[in-house]
C-alpha cells in the first residue's frame, strides 16, 4: 500500500545499484541461486548442436576459442570484464558496474555433462549433453 516492495529477486545491474544507493539490504547472507539451483549455476550457457560443429567445425572451434580467451582474460582480470560492461548498462547503472561482484566463468572443456545437462534442464529445453558438442 505505502508503494515499497517487500522482497525482490533479482540480479546486477539493478540489483548493486539498489544496494549501492541504500535503497535495498540482501536478505541473506549467502547467495540463493547456487543452493536452489544448483552450483556451479550455469548461466548463459553456450551449447553448440552437433549438426552446427559437423557442418562448420572451423566456426564452433573459433566460437569456444574466443570464449574461453575471453573467460582467461576475465580470470586474470575480473576489471577486464566489467569494463567491457560498461558500455551495455544503462546510463543510471553505469556508475555501480565496478561494485558488481566478479563472477566466476568456466570454460567448455570444465563443464561436465552432468552440469550440462542440468543447465539445459533448467533452460527448458530438450537438448541433452549426448545430443550437444562442445567443440
């Protein structure tokens, strides 16, 4: 009634500037998602189909090889990784990126299938990882 919100779920960037302003508190101590969904929680996973990497071996092999620069460069350097960020937020947010906390990123060659096909359980889809290459 008073127009405030209760609880949230939600993630960066709204979420760090929400804090950063004081304008929210976390409600635990510990982040939710690893233990509801599973840990390590595979967001914005990359599966290329096996027909895909059959037809154009050269594209997948250079799509996981630049991933994976991009996930050593990010290791090394979590800044590597918001600052490329930056650009991509909005105006509001773009203040609150260097407080986002560093993510941890695995490469396709650390993925298990088990992983994998939890991941894709949870995208909703039918894909399994006896049906995906991860080149």
């Amino acid at each position: 009634m008073g127009g405030g919100v209760d609880a949230l779920f939600t993630g960066d960037p709204m979420a760090t500037a929400a804090l950063a302003r004081g304008l929210a508190e976390p409600a635990t101590d510990t982040p939710d998602v690893p233990r509801v969904l599973g840990e390590p929680f595979l967001f914005g996973t990359f599966a290329v189909t096996e027909e895909f990497a059959q037809k154009h071996p050269a594209q997948a092999r250079a799509l996981a090889d630049a991933l994976d620069e991009a996930i050593s460069m990010i290791s090394a350097d979590p800044t590597v990784g918001t600052a490329a960020m930056k650009p991509y937020v909005r105006d509001v947010e773009r203040p609150f990126v260097d407080r986002y906390p560093a993510a941890r990123y695995l490469r396709s060659a650390e993925i298990s299938a088990a992983q994998l096909d939890r991941a894709l359980e949870l995208a909703g889809t039918n894909a399994r990882a006896a049906t995906v290459s991860l080149p």
